[in-house]
C-alpha cells in the first residue's frame, strides 16, 4: 500500500485506523460483557426452576402439569425411555429438550442445544438426574436464547457502531488536521511567489506560540536577512561601479597621456600617481568586501574577548600628532569577532586623528544608563565637529560633509559605515553626542 504524500491524509488514515482498533477491541469486551451478563442471568433462573422440579420429582410432590415457574422457562421431565412425562404448559405437548441424559456422577449438566427438532431457537438447558437411581428420570429446564444473541445481530450492530464512529474521528481529523495546516499552506502560497526580484513580501503570521507561528516567524525572519543580503549585494555592485569609476578614469588618463606623450612626461610622477591611485582602488575594494561581509553575516567565529585590552593595545599602535587622553575601566569583556572589532577600533581612532585641532580622549566604561549591561566606548575630537542633521549621513557610504570631510582629506569614505556595520553586527550600536566642540562618537556593545 502506497503512503499517503498528503500530511493531512496521512494523519487521517492513521486516526481511522486507530479508532478501527480500538473501537474494535471495545466492541469485542462489550460483545463478550454483554453476552455473559444476560447468559448469567438466564441461568440463574433456569436453575433455580430445575432443582425445584427435581427435588418435588424426589419428594413425590411434582403436580401434572408442572406450575409455571417463569415466564418462558420450559420444564420437562423425561423418563429414560425418552419419553415427557410431566411438562408445564410452555413445553406441553412438545418432544424433549434435548437427548443428554447426566450421568449418575454427574448429575447436572448446563448447557446451550440448538438446532433441536420442534424448538427454532437455540435454547439455554439445565439437565437434572433427579437421583443416582438407573431408572431415574431426567428434569430439564429450558430458556430461549435472544435472537441478538444467535442471529449474529448484536455483532453486526456493534461493528456498525465501530464504522461508524471511527468514520467520525476520521472526519473530524481531516477537518482539524485541515484547520491546522491551513496557515502552513498559506506560508507555501506566499513564498512560492516571492522571488528574488521582490524580497520585500512576508508570509502571513498566524497568532499565538504553537510550532507554525514560530515557524512564520523564522520564516519571515530569513526573508528578512536574505533582502538585507541582496540589497547589500546590490550595494556593493553600486558603490563598487559608483566610486571606482574615479580612479579608474583617473590612472587610465595619466597612462593614456604617458603612452601618447612620452617625451613630455615625467615618468616617474606617471608611475608614482598610478601608485597613489592604485592604492586608493585596492583601499576601496578592500574596504567594499568587508561591508559585503558584515552585511551578510559571515560565519566569523566569535570569542570571548577583553574589550579593555583590545582597546589599550590599539592605542599602543599610534602615535597620534595630538594630545591623546584615556580612561580605561579594567576587565570589560564582550563576546564577538576579534579582527572586526579591532577594525572598528581603527576607523573611529582614524577619524578622530584626521580631524582632531590639539587633543583625542578616549573613555572605556560600563554603561550605567543601559537596562542590560553594555559597555560605552566614547571617542572625542575637539576638529570642527559635525552638525546635528548630517550625524546621520556620516554613516552612510562615501558620504563627505563639505565642511568636514574631502577626498583630499585621505580615506575612502567606508571607515564609519563599515565601524557602524560592525557595531549592529554585535548587537551594539555606535551614535554621535552632543559635545561642546568637536565630535564624540560612542560605541555600545552588549557584555559577556
């Protein structure tokens, strides 16, 4: 038999079969229950008719015809020739119950006779040897059996019960099963049509915490990474495309000019310019695939990491030609991805040194004001500062404030996205604040 595909029918088929079991087996003990219940009670009182009629046989006493005893018990009694010698008036006039005459040692015998010449039904029969004697008579007392009981008729009623029911519970199932599934069909639906020219749709979310709403959720949670990992994707072919164009354009002027002019050009400024802008289309490609990288949740191994050294040995590196101020709590630790963090470091330490007039302050603490414990990094220039509408746009790629940032200035326009990049990457966040002059920019990662 082939397994149904459907998890619907599956779980249908298996319910009926279950039902079929189980309301089979309940059958069967009701069958047998019901069939001993009104077996004992039959018996009960065709036994107590019998021994009353043989011990009046005993005492002599028996009156022709025998009394009725009760409604339906037939009484007889039979000499050993085979022949009724006294009856009540249910079995007057009929052939004997039945040939089984007891033996002497066993002088009582309870049983069912059926298929009985003059008697249709099959009859429950209790025969007595009234006493040890060779000659002795033979009393028998005799009830018809229900038709339910004969006819097959209560097996056939329970087994229809059985259909019936177990067909319920299948039914039900199917609808529940249904209901239940629904949402998972409309989850497929939704994401049959999403394709990857239109990452922005979501998959419906049905209320509650049961495993399909947690499964629309995650659902929807990686439709959301992946439309942030294209558009990252489409970012970098932007931004690649965008700003190499410039240099690019550049180093193949100086060569075209060189190859077109020798005897006019100074080779050696030629070589050192397509130096600079190589460089600079090395610093921006480099720069391009770490923001692809961050964007797209590279599987970096993380590790427990002391922000408050890491900090200290970056520190360690420069040399910066201003005043450089720190205070650095001890033993601040953050679990993440050592490199990236360290380049974090490096942008906010870079932009500060490009900009700062006489001093760089560099503040390592926990955060007081956060409700889970996070630390605060705060690094601060007192350079021209940077307007409160544009604090927004310093992140953005190659954004360069007019007043604040050029191309002349060096740099490739990333070092705050990427350092913002990193900063969600780990759950943080990195801001400017407001500072008397100059700019503060403040790093918060959540601690170990």
């Amino acid at each position: 038999m082939k397994r149904p595909r459907s998890i619907r029918a599956r779980d249908t088929v298996i319910a009926a079969v279950v039902s079929v079991l189980v309301l089979g087996a309940l059958a069967v003990a009701v069958d047998l229950i019901v069939r001993d219940v009104v077996t004992s009670q039959m018996l009960s009182q065709t036994q107590l008719a019998g021994r009353r009629v043989s011990g009046a046989v005993r005492d002599g006493t028996l009156r022709t015809p025998i009394p009725a005893d009760a409604d339906g018990i037939m009484l007889q009694v039979v000499g050993p020739d085979g022949r009724v010698r006294n009856a009540n008036r249910a079995a007057w006039g009929r052939p004997p119950v039945s040939d089984l005459r007891p033996t002497a040692e066993q002088r009582i015998h309870d049983y069912v006779e059926c298929g009985r010449p003059g008697y249709p039904r099959c009859m429950l029969v209790e025969a007595i040897r009234a006493t040890t004697a060779p000659d002795s008579v033979v009393v028998y007392a005799a009830a018809p059996m229900p038709v339910m009981l004969t006819s097959g008729l209560l097996e056939a009623l329970l087994g229809t019960i059985v259909l019936l029911l177990s067909a319920a519970v299948a039914y039900v199932t199917w609808r529940m099963v249904g209901r239940t599934l629904r949402p998972v069909e409309e989850i497929r639906t939704q994401l049959s049509e999403i394709t990857a020219s239109d990452l922005s749709r979501r998959v419906p979310e049905p209320p509650g915490e049961d495993e399909i709403a947690q499964l629309a959720r995650t659902a929807n949670e990686t439709l959301r990474r992946l439309e942030h990992a294209v558009a990252r994707q489409r970012q970098f072919a932007s931004d690649a495309s965008h700003e190499l164009r410039t240099p690019i354009a550049a180093l193949r002027a100086n060569l075209e000019d060189a190859a077109m002019h020798p005897d006019d050009t100074d080779l050696e400024e030629v070589v050192r310019a397509a130096l600079r802008d190589t460089d600079r289309l090395e610093s921006i490609i480099t720069d391009l695939l770490l923001l692809a990288r961050i964007g797209t949740g590279g599987a970096a191994a993380q590790e427990r990491i002391d922000f408050t050294d890491l900090v200290t040995a970056e520190l360690a590196r420069r040399n910066p030609p201003v005043c450089l101020r720190t205070d650095l709590h001890p033993g601040i630790e953050v679990r993440g991805v050592r490199m990236q963090l360290v380049r974090l470091l490096h942008n906010l330490l870079d932009n500060a040194e490009r900009y700062a007039e006489t001093f760089i302050e560099v503040r390592l603490a926990r955060d007081p004001a956060a409700p889970d414990p996070h630390l605060v990094l705060t690094v601060t220039d007192d350079g021209v500062g940077i307007p409160e509408p544009d604090r927004e746009r310093v992140f953005e790629r190659f954004t360069r404030l007019d007043t604040a940032r050029s191309r002349s200035a060096g740099g490739t326009g990333l070092g705050l996205a990427i350092a913002r990049d990193i900063a969600t990457a780990h759950n943080g966040t990195l801001t400017i604040e407001d500072t008397p002059k100059g700019a503060r920019f403040a790093l918060r990662l959540p601690l170990t």
